[in-house]
C-alpha cells in the first residue's frame, strides 16, 4: 500500500473495508469517516509521478500514475466519498458499507492505473460491487434491475476485454494512454464502446435510468458520482478529440433533459440529468481543444458533488416519506426546509446560475465548442441547460416540495443534512472563486467565466425559459407513468424470449417427450429385453457352458481319485497291459 | 427557516412580480452591454432571451407530444421484465 510518498487512496478503502465488520456503534462510524478523511489527505500529499510497477503474468502493471488529470478526478472522487459515506452513516448493514468502500476503492484504482490489464481489474471490480448498493434495496423490481445493470455492464467490460486483447497482439503492450484519431482501429473503437457504456453514451445509455433510481437511497449517491465520471476520465486520458464523442456527447445532453421532463420518479429524473451532463462532458472529449478538455474535468468535478446533493436530497425524500413520484409528492416545504434549500442549491447549480459551481464549469466546455467553430453543438448544449433548468430546476421544485398534497414527515437525518450542507458549501465555494478548481485542471488555460456578458446570457437563457415553465405548468404536471426508452430492446427480448419458450420451446419439449415416451421408451425397454436375452443366453450360456465343462473334467478327475492303493496299482498295470498290447499289434 | 419560507409563499404574487420585472431588467441591462462573440447570434440583442423561450416552449411540447404519442405507458408496463 505504501511505496516512497505514494499511498494508494484506492487500497485504503479496500482494505480499510476488512475491519467494517468487527467494528461496533459510533465506533464504526468514526472509523468509516476516518477512511474517506484519510483518501482526501493522501491525494492532497500525493507527488506526481508513477508507481506500484508489478509484474503479474508477463505484464508490466502500473496501479499508480499520478498526473493532472488523475489528480483532478482523484480529488473529486475522495471528496464525495467522503460525503457519501457521512450521507450513508445511518445504515446499519455491515454489507452496504464494505460494498460502498470495494466501489469507491476500484474507482480510484481505475483513475490512478497506468495500464489496461488493472484498469480492466479495477473495472469489472466496481461493476461487481456497485450493483450490490442496488440490490441492498431489497425490492424485487431492484433485484431484477440489479441483474440487468450487471448483465450490461459484462458486456461493456467484455467489449474493452477483447480490445485491449486485440490492441496488446497489435502494439505488444497494454499501456493506456492517448491513441490518436486518425490512427484508431478496431481494437480502440471497442475499447471505446467499453468506456462509452460506462460514461452512458447514447445509444449505451439506458442502464443507468433503469438502475440508479432502483438503488438504495444511500447507494444511489455514490452510483451518481463514480461510474460514469471514471469513464469520461478514461476516455478524456486515451479519446479526445474523437468527432463521433463531440456529436454523440451533445446529442446526450439533449436526450437526457428531453426524458427528464417527463418523467414522474424524481431520482429517474436525476439518472436522465446524468446522462445529459456527462454529455457535456463527452462533448468536450471530443471536440478536443484544451479549453474543452478542461471545461470536461471542471464539469466530471462539479457535476460530481451537485449531482452527488441532488440525489442526497431526492434520496431524503425517499427516505422521509417512502416514494420519489412526483405525482404522490407536495408541500415538503413545510416539513423538510432544509432538505429543500439543499436540493435548490444543488438545482441551480446544476442548471448554471452564476455563483453556483455548473456556472463556472458547463459554459467552459459551451465556450470551448464556440471557440473552437462548433456552433451547432453549443446551441444544442444551451438547448440542454433550459431543459436542465425546466426539469430539476423549476420541475422537481415546484410538484416535490411546493404544490400541494404530499404527507407530514420529519426533517432528514443530522448526517443526512449535514452531507447535504457540506455539498451545498461546495457547490457555492467553487461558484464564487472557481479559480479553486480551474487550478486543478490538465491544460493551463485562461478562462474568465464572469464576464459581464456571459452573466447576461445565460440569466437570461434561464429566466425566461423559466417563464414559459410557468406559463405551461400544468401542462408539465407529472404523470403516474414510466417512459419507454432503448431499454425496451432487451427487457422485451428477454420477455418475448420467454414467451417464445413458454409456448413454442416448452410445446416442443412436451411433444419430444410423449414421443420419446412412445418411440424412446419402447425402443429402449425392446433394447433392454434383447440384451437380457442375449446376456442369458449368449453369454451366460458361454460362460455357464465353460463352468460346467471345468466342473464335469473336475467331476471325472475326483472320481479317479478313490483313494485305494491297490485299486491305483491294479489301473496302472491295466492300462500299462493296454499300451503293451497295442505296441504289440502294432 | 421555515418562517421565511411561509411569508415567501403567502407572498407569492410579490415574488412572481419581482420574477418578471427581473426580466424586464435584463432586457434593459442588455442595451448597456457590449456583446463578445464569434457567431452572428452571439452578438444579436435579446438573441439569449428569445432562444430561452422558443427552446422552453419546444422542449417542453416535444417531450410532452411524443411522451402522450407513444413513449408513456403504464407502470406495469414491464411485469417483472
């Protein structure tokens, strides 16, 4: 775990998850803090540089490269492991926390691997514990999604598998690090689908919206934070630059908001605004430029914690009062205040009003796309913050926690509203001096996101998007219902599979049965007699023929043997007369 | 906390009014502003303010449209798919 100035953070975790069990009360829970506090140390200390080299299988494996742009996303991932764990405290299953601390751990080893073999390992490693946060929700409809989001996921880890597989026989090592457009194959295009599911990239999306709002509530936080941003990591180190990731990443930015408004579960709300954030993300990877590249990290980094309060606060309200459908919700603001000014500061910042933290991070990568002479997909990136703003903004807001309906609750947990008011700080703290962040970028870049005219526009953007919301309101009024999405295709393949073998393969199956019954059985009862018969008459008369001949020759040979001396004596000088005789005739 | 939030809502018609004189604001703000950018648009008045309210509007008939046309189903929709 130690290696001259370099700790593993990842290790930390995975390790530091053996003691959870054997730990008791406010002890454990000092103790799970105590982890995540230590990960946020050990990046702020942490040199530049590579380490843990291991040689396993031939391989030259490297579990430790510390650059700028590891460092970026480590400093995120341990900052809102640290909020998660503080959110999750309340939970009382030993499980849930070991399967929170495997998660978070192979993320950052995936952040900080050098190569492909352990960024591979780390990989199918967060794949394999992460669905665990889903199935700990205990409900049938969580453990089906859970299967799902696992089966997806195998698929995507097999598509990077086979391409660094392929990549390795091509270039002879599994090095991970930038592979230039115009050089690319088939080998990087499916290491490419790997990271592209992971990053839930339209059409590799629908996994997330099926499982996130599926999670338990404390799950649901950290599945927000690491997968997808682990994977817009991954494809900024080896992608950027690629034009398919500029137009598939704006068209996920568009698509998420479009589903967002209308969807009725507040957390599938928020799963859909992921998809249309990490679009922005996936957009600026691929228009490449370093403002972009830098507006993606800025963007993965406050993406993470006010998408991270988001669901800390629709999780809350799952939490207080047992549903997230918007249509069953209202009036919260009476009971839960605070859940409500937390999760309005998360909205904004989302939606990139200034002073809050997407402000400073969402117009770098829109900025960049105009500066770099793509219109086009600057518009369409404007296009997704009104929908941002429509649906978790106003939205959410107004049938949660405003309108009316809804129960008597009681306010969250202290250490729910404490995680919440930790994120909300954050959120607020990068939005008023964002130059915190920007020096934690890859690219050293000069970016000014409070130029008077940017301020104007995007108020404005905003304000009167707004206006319309209110205009069409009721038109917008959530509805007791799920939305079709790319899902579909493999939950109905699997039913109509099902169906197919319920009515088809299992008809089959009876008339094979009866057949065999009629044909099989028969035929094997006549195979059986036949087989009787030869064995007992073939080979029973053989071998019982044999017995009997030994035993007759044995009979005869006993006979012989009478036991009379002179009786031996008068035979022998018989048959001895008998020879001398025939000698003489002859 | 939740003293201000009940006069805010008992007065809701202020904040609704100061919403939108807010907006007015902008628009006035606007002719005072030099504008910076590369494209046409970037650099024509009210360009921000118009495209918020055609993008909100179609946004939101869009998904509302194609969600009654087909999207929307029932929440058993899936069974135990």
């Amino acid at each position: 775990m130690v290696s001259g100035e370099f700790i593993h953070p990842g290790f930390v975790f995975l390790l530091g998850s053996l003691l959870i069990p054997l730990l008791k009360g406010w002890l454990k829970k000092a103790y799970l803090l105590a982890i995540a506090a230590l990960s946020i140390a050990l990046v702020a200390t942490m040199p530049e540089g590579t380490y843990w080299h291991v040689d396993w299988l031939g391989v030259r494996m490297v579990l430790g490269r510390v650059d700028k742009l590891s460092l970026c996303f480590l400093w995120v991932f341990t900052i809102m492991a640290f909020l998660g764990v503080l959110y999750g405290l309340h939970r009382s299953e030993d499980g849930h926390h070991v399967a929170a601390f495997w998660y978070i751990g192979s993320s950052l080893g995936a952040v900080l691997a050098g190569d492909y073999l352990s960024l591979f390992t780390f990989w199918e490693l967060m794949a394999c514990s992460s669905v665990f946060l889903i199935w700990y929700r205990r409900r049938p409809e969580s453990i089906r999604a859970g299967f799902r989001y696992l089966m997806v996921h195998i698929f995507g880890g097999l598509c990077l598998f086979f391409g660094m597989i392929f990549r390795y026989w091509q270039v002879g090592d599994f090095a991970f690090g930038p592979i230039p457009s115009g050089t690319a194959g088939v080998s990087d295009y499916l290491i490419l689908s790997g990271f592209a599911l992971n990053a839930a990239v339209v059409p590799l999306h629908a996994w997330l919206p099926d499982a996130y709002p599926e999670a338990t509530v404390e799950g649901a936080v950290l599945l927000s934070a690491f997968t997808t941003k682990t994977a817009v990591y991954t494809l900024a180190r080896a992608f950027s630059g690629y034009e398919v990731l500029a137009l598939l990443g704006t068209l996920m930015a568009v698509y998420g908001v479009f589903y967002a408004l209308i969807e009725n579960d507040m957390r599938r709300v928020l799963a859909y605004h992921i998809v249309s954030q990490v679009g922005y993300m996936v957009a600026g990877v691929g228009i490449g430029t370093a403002l972009t590249i830098n507006g993606a990290c800025s963007h993965a980094f406050a993406h993470i914690i006010y998408k991270g309060l988001l669901f800390m606060g629709a999780g809350a309200v799952l939490y207080r009062t047992g549903t997230c459908k918007l249509s069953e919700l209202g009036g919260l603001w009476r009971w839960m205040p605070w859940t409500m000014l937390f999760y309005i500061i998360g909205a904004v910042s989302i939606s990139g009003f200034p002073l809050f933290s997407g402000f400073v991070s969402k117009n770098m990568t829109v900025s960049g796309a105009f500066e770099a002479g793509r219109p086009f997909l600057g518009i369409f990136m404007e296009l997704a913050a009104i929908g941002t703003f429509l649906s978790v903004g106003l939205k959410v807001t107004a049938f949660a926690f405003f309108g009316e309906g809804g129960k008597e609750v009681k306010e969250a947990p202290w250490n729910m509203l404490l995680a919440m008011a930790l994120a909300s700080g954050i959120c607020l703290f990068i939005g008023i001096y964002p130059h915190a962040l920007y020096r934690l970028l890859p690219f050293e870049v000069e970016y000014h996101p409070y130029e008077i005219s940017k301020v104007l526009e995007v108020l404005q953007l905003l304000g009167f998007s707004g206006l319309v919301f209110f205009i069409l309101k009721e038109k917008l009024r959530p509805e007791p219902k799920i939305n079709l999405d790319l899902d579909f295709s493999y939950r109905m393949l699997t039913k109509y599979f099902m169906a197919f073998d319920r009515r088809v393969i299992a008809l089959l199956d009876y008339l094979w049965g009866e057949v065999w019954k009629v044909v099989g059985i028969r035929g094997l009862y006549g195979g059986a007699e036949a087989s009787d018969s030869f064995d007992r008459k073939a080979i029973d008369g053989v071998v019982d023929g044999m017995a009997y001949g030994v035993r007759t020759i044995g009979d005869r040979a006993r006979r012989l043997q009478w036991g009379s001396l002179q009786g031996y004596i008068a035979l022998s000088t018989a048959i001895a007369l008998l020879a001398l005789i025939l000698f003489a005739l002859e | 906390m939740k003293r201000a939030l009940e006069v805010l809502v008992r007065g809701k018609v202020y904040v609704r009014d100061i919403c939108l004189l807010s907006l007015l604001g902008l628009l006035i703000l606007e002719l005072l502003v030099e504008h910076h950018g590369r494209f046409w648009f970037e650099r024509t008045y009210g360009f921000w303010s118009l495209f918020g309210v055609v993008g909100a509007f179609v946004l939101c008939k869009a998904s509302k449209g194609l969600a009654h046309l087909f999207l929307s189903k029932g929440e058993g929709y899936y069974g135990e798919w």
